[in-house]
C-alpha cells in the first residue's frame, strides 16, 4: 500500500507544489479552520438533506452530491482562496509559453477559474467509484504541465473504510494505458478541515464506505481559464450573488480576461459589468 505525503498548513506554496510535481497529490493538515467549516454546516447541510442519490456507479448510487456552492455559501470563498491552495494551483497551472508577437517572443500564461464545486456525501454501502483521471473532462493528456488542480476538504472524518478518496501517488506520470494497481494506492485519510490537494492526471476515485456512518467533504477544481468550466458557473451563481464577492473570487467565477485575450465583453474586462449600476 503506498503513503500519501503530508504537510501543514504552516507550509509554503512551494512546499505543496514540489510534492504535487513529484507525486500528484498531497494531504495538507488543519488547512481550514473550525469556524469555516461550522459556517459550511450551516450553509449546505440542510440542503445536502434534500440531495437525492446518483444514479450510476460513477456519481454512485449511495452518494449524494450538492452543487453550485458559491451560491449557497459565502464559506466557501475562504476555502477558493486559501494561499496554499490557491498559490499551488496558480504555480501549477499558469506556465507560460513562448508566443510570437510580431518580433517579440513573449512567455503567455493563463489564469485559473473555477471549474466545479460539489459537497459529496458517501453514504453506508457505496462502493468503490472507478479510477479516474479528472483532466479527461478536457480530453487532455495526463502527462505534461497539469490544466487542474483539485482540492477535496474533509468535513467529517475520512478513514480507509467510510470512503476516503483513494489516490494512485505518481500516476500523472504514467502514461495513460497503464493499469492502476490496488497495491499502488493510498487513501486520503483526513481529520475535518485537513484537505487533499491533487492535479487532474492523477489517477483517484471515491472509496467504498463499509461502515454505518456517511462521509463528507467539499471540493473545488480550478482549471485553466482558457478552457470550459466543467460546472457552468455563470448559471451556478446569479450575478447578484457573484457582486457579493471580493474581486478575487469574482475573476476566479469567470469574470476575468485570460491571457492573451479570451473572455472579453465589448472588447473589455468582464468584470466591468458587475460594477454596472443595478435596475
């Protein structure tokens, strides 16, 4: 069985970006504090209740899975926008590469946006979810520089047997018909508010949950901004609710320019349209 690498939240960005360049994925310890997670309770429990099952062996048929978190809690700016997690992914995703403009060779890099948020509840009973590599939402090759970075915040207790996301450390290296191994794999056991942070070609899956207690966690993905939003954001969150936010976190929505120049409105910054007086 392999182990997973384990930081703190006293790490630096580059810290948790040399281990997810080495192995994919890495836990990092206390990264949300209680009165974050209380708030997050709050804010998607009751509606989590409501959440009916999926209805195949991917989403899983004993998991429920509550969407369009920006819109139902303000929390969840502070998990987007954590350094380590928001600086790794940055670090990971923004590369820039050599473009010709006229006689000048300049290094572009994208910016990142959100690509989806969900609570996923792993009920008593589910089985395993299949091995998946997240970037296939782009039809993406895994290897090379990452277009996502994933992050997956315990809400309760994450153990081996109530459905821990298991992970395949190194396999976003490996070239895609490689087989993933159960020796291979490590789960991402978690007390509440450590989290698992993870680039799109490692190969994971949610875990089964063999016990009679459920497990929950909050995820969020931020992909490159050139690419399609996996959860259509702009739908997720009405613009009323996106003006709520700091500037960061509306950019990170997709109200923002990714370089060189895609996503303009009117040939200008999106953003400029929320600061548009409201009627």
């Amino acid at each position: 069985m392999a182990l997973l690498t384990r930081l703190t939240s006293k790490s630096t960005v580059e810290d948790v970006s040399e281990v997810l360049d080495r192995d994919g994925v890495v836990v990092v310890e206390d990264l949300v504090g209680d009165p974050t997670l209380d708030g997050l309770w709050t804010d998607l429990g009751p509606a989590l209740d409501d959440v009916v099952y999926g209805d195949n062996i991917f989403s899983g048929q004993r998991t429920k899975r509550l969407c369009s978190l920006f819109a139902r809690s303000r929390h969840t700016a502070d998990v987007v926008t954590h350094p380590l997690f928001l600086g790794a992914a940055r670090r990971q995703i923004s590369r820039p590469s050599p473009e010709w403009f006229s006689t000048n060779l300049a290094g572009v890099a994208p910016s990142v946006q959100v690509s989806s948020t969900q609570v996923v509840q792993i009920r008593p009973g589910e089985t395993a979810q299949p091995a998946h590599r997240d970037d296939v939402a782009h039809l993406l090759r895994s290897t090379g520089h990452p277009s996502r970075v994933q992050l997956m915040v315990a809400l309760d207790d994450f153990t081996a047997d109530n459905g821990a996301t298991v992970c395949w450390p190194g396999s976003h290296r490996w070239e895609p018909d490689r087989e993933p191994r159960p020796n291979e794999a490590a789960a991402a056991e978690m007390t509440p508010g450590s989290a698992a942070i993870w680039v799109g070609g490692l190969l994971h899956g949610g875990g089964a949950n063999r016990t009679d207690e459920a497990r929950t966690g909050l995820t969020i993905a931020l992909t490159r901004a050139n690419l399609r939003q996996e959860e259509n954001q702009y739908l997720a969150v009405p613009p009323e609710i996106v003006r709520e936010y700091p500037e960061e976190v509306q950019r990170l929505l997709g109200y923002d320019l990714c370089p060189p120049f895609l996503g303009w409105y009117e040939h200008h910054d999106p953003r400029s349209v929320l600061e548009r007086p409201r009627v």
